[in-house]
C-alpha cells in the first residue's frame, strides 16, 4: 500500500499514509457509511486504467484508445444488471449527491417539486435542502415520521402528497433505522402522478443480498452510493427504466461531468463480482444482527433509541438523558478508538453542528469479522466513554478514555484488516 516508490517520491505523503493505515488498524469504525474497501477492490483502484480519457459510453467515446475501457465499464455494468436486475445503469458517477444531481436534471424542470424525507427527520441533503443545489433548483417538500412511533407513516406522507403534487417522491434516508416500503411509496407516487426515486446509498448492500426490499420494480429511478454496506469504492451510480436510459445518461455525460474515473469503474466492476458470492449475502445479514446486538446492549445500558430499535445497518441514539450531546459524546468516542458521527434526531433542540444524537452502525465492525458477542462489548465500552468520559462539564476523564482505548486496540488485534498492508 505505501511501497517504495511513494516512500521515494513522496515521503511527505508516504508519512501521512502510514499514520492513516494505523488509524485504521487500532480503531473501530462505526460510522455506518464508511467500510473498509477489499484489496482486489483498492488494487483495481489504483491502476493504469487512470492514465486516460474515456468521455462518453462504451463504442460511443470521443477519445480513441478506448478499447480495454469499453470492456471494463459494459462488464461493470452487466454485473450491476445481474445483481440488481436494473434494466439500465449507468456506472459513471463520482459520487452520490451527483448521482442525485443527474437524475434530477434528467426527469425535472427548474422550479419542480420534489417530496421527501427532511434533514432533520433523517433524510439527506441533496433531497431538496434549502442549503444544497436540489433546494435551490427545485422547490423541495418535506415529510418526517410520525410523532407517536419516529417511523414512516404512509398515510401522513399520502396526505402531503395529495397537498403538494410533486412531480418528484424520493424514497431514501441517511439515519432511519427501519425497513423502507417502496411498494406503498410508489402506489402514492402513482396517486399523485408524480414519478418515484429511491436513494439507496445506506442500504444498497443489504438490497442486493435481498436483506431489505428492493425499489428496482416499483421505482422510475434508483440512485446509490458504491461503497457503504455495498463495500466498493468511493463513488455511485443510477438504476432506471430501460424508458429513462438515454435521459439518465444525457445527464451525466455530458449534463454534469465530462471524464470518468475508469480506474474506480473497474474497482465497481470488483465490488459488484464480490457482491455476487455466497459469502456477500451472509455478511449482509450479519450486519443487520450486529446492529441489533448493538442496539440491545445500549438499550440495557439506559439509551434511548430513536425507534427503538433498528432493521438495517444503523442505529439513532437519543443521547438527552444523558447529558451529552452528540458532538461531546463522538469527540470522546473518538478518544476512546470508536469512531462515530453526531447527528440530529426528530425534534432535535440543538444545531446540527452539536446535535443530541450519534448515528453507530455495523458494516465495518462486520467486515472486521466481529458478530453479536463484540457487539455487547463494544455497546458496554460505548456506555462507559458516555457516562464516566468526562467530568460533566465537557472535559475529557483521561484515565477512563486510556482504559477504553486499550480495550479497543486489543478487540482491534483479536479482528485485524489488512493485515499484510505495512508503511
């Protein structure tokens, strides 16, 4: 990973990279939409496939040269298609909020509606936010969860519908913690004659090993992250109608980006293979009973769950009756070797930049091997940073987090990755 040649060229770099496979190594990462990529996944990221220029699609290019390039997106994409039974997609995409961005460009006009989750109820940014692109081009609409439960009542989001009448329904969430009914999303869509996307970005792993239900028969569009629980690479992609195809890629090529990162399109083309083993669907699996082992062990530590609980990869955890907020609570965790996010919960009293809320989840602790008794473990560490990490005025207890920390070097060891990767 840092080999000679860097260590020559660049020690500077080289330094940097080694501090960061360390980090990596010695801590735990909790944060639900982050993993740890494979090696056949980073070798194919880092290959010679950077060197060139391959705007357009495959046999339709505008740079020669293209032969091998041609090869690696189409068999990216039949890859994609056997694995998600998408009629089109497009694999070009360097992220998901682009992802987001072409699908948009390609079904609405400036100033359309769009309905969907609101930030502060668990939905993303690029869902119509005021404060992002999607909220200043089209006219964003919100529905949350309802008051009684935090989960999503389709009545309550048929009833905006019917008061709205977007042309747009997204079906997609950052920090919801239950199963998504796009089935019941799109019989409103359809109410309302307003076409369905869902964003899988969080859950697309789970969709593909048929651990949650999958929005590609009832959605017009399906745009996702490639890494998360799908374990890929950093960028995205779009699923849509085989009526959509041309439009979708219009968008992208050449509506919003000119030339692809082929060398991460191969690394999908890697991903998308390894998600078709055995293998693949048993750790989705296992990633869903780790986040409920998780769950049950903050619940008997006193936490309070957003839900209650969890169906998926993520948990919300309501830290109010605890005195801490959520960006103390993730500053100690990250002392301590946990590495987790703030984030708001429905109703949220604080800004998002302090919140009352962390967001843990399971995929890296999965990939990591760990299962259901290191989820208790790593439950009662958490509690422990939380309740006796500070002095309750915000200052760190070193000797409890130096306690913590070397707990979780050792759990570290016992589940190591990468474990041949030297600076």
């Amino acid at each position: 990973m840092i080999n000679r040649t860097l260590r020559q060229a660049d020690s500077e770099m080289a330094r940097i990279l080694a501090g960061e496979l360390e980090r990596q190594k010695t801590t735990l990462m909790l944060i639900p939409s982050e993993n740890y990529a494979s090696r056949a996944v980073m070798a194919a990221a880092g290959t010679i496939f950077t060197n060139k220029y391959a705007e357009g699609y495959p046999r339709r290019r505008y740079y020669h040269g293209c032969e091998y390039y041609d090869q690696l997106e189409q068999l990216a994409i039949d890859r994609a298609k056997e694995l998600f039974g998408a009629e089109h997609i497009n694999v070009q995409l360097h992220t998901g909020s682009q992802a987001n961005m072409a699908a948009y460009w390609a079904m609405l006009e400036p100033g359309d509606k769009l309905l969907a989750m609101s930030v502060a109820q668990g939905g993303h940014l690029t869902h119509g936010d005021k404060i992002n692109f999607s909220g200043v081009a089209y006219e964003g609409h919100f529905y949350g969860l309802d008051p009684d439960t935090d989960q999503l009542n389709y009545e309550m989001i048929a009833e905006q519908a019917r008061q709205v009448r977007p042309k747009l329904m997204i079906a997609g969430a950052s920090a919801y913690p239950r199963i998504i009914d796009f089935k019941r999303m799109k019989e409103i869509a359809d109410e309302v004659g307003a076409y369905l996307l869902a964003d899988i970005a969080h859950i697309v792993g789970l969709v593909a090993a048929e651990a949650h239900p999958d929005p590609v028969p009832y959605c017009d569009v399906v745009t996702s992250t490639t890494h998360k629980t799908l374990r890929g690479p950093r960028g995205a992609m779009i699923m849509c109608k085989e009526e959509w195809g041309d439009k979708i890629d219009r968008a992208v090529f050449p509506g919003i980006q000119a030339g692809p990162l082929m060398q991460i399109i191969a690394a999908k083309a890697v991903a998308f293979k390894e998600a078709q083993e055995f293998g693949f669907r048993e750790y989705q699996r296992q990633i869903i009973r780790n986040c409920q082992a998780l769950a049950a062990s903050l619940l008997e530590e006193g936490f309070t769950l957003v839900t209650g609980g969890t169906d998926n990869h993520l948990l919300l955890v309501d830290l109010r009756n605890k005195g801490v907020t959520g960006k103390l609570a993730a500053d100690l965790m990250e002392m301590a070797g946990m590495v987790v996010n703030k984030n708001l919960i429905p109703g949220d009293p604080l800004p998002s930049t302090e919140t009352s809320g962390i967001r843990p989840g399971t995929p890296g602790l999965t990939t990591r091997g760990m299962k259901e008794p290191q989820m208790h473990q790593i439950g009662k560490a958490i509690a422990r940073v939380v309740h006796d990490g500070h002095d309750g005025e915000g200052n760190p207890n070193e000797a409890v987090l130096a306690e913590v920390r070397a707990e979780v070097r050792e759990l570290c060891a016992m589940f190591p990755i990468y474990e041949d990767l030297e600076a």
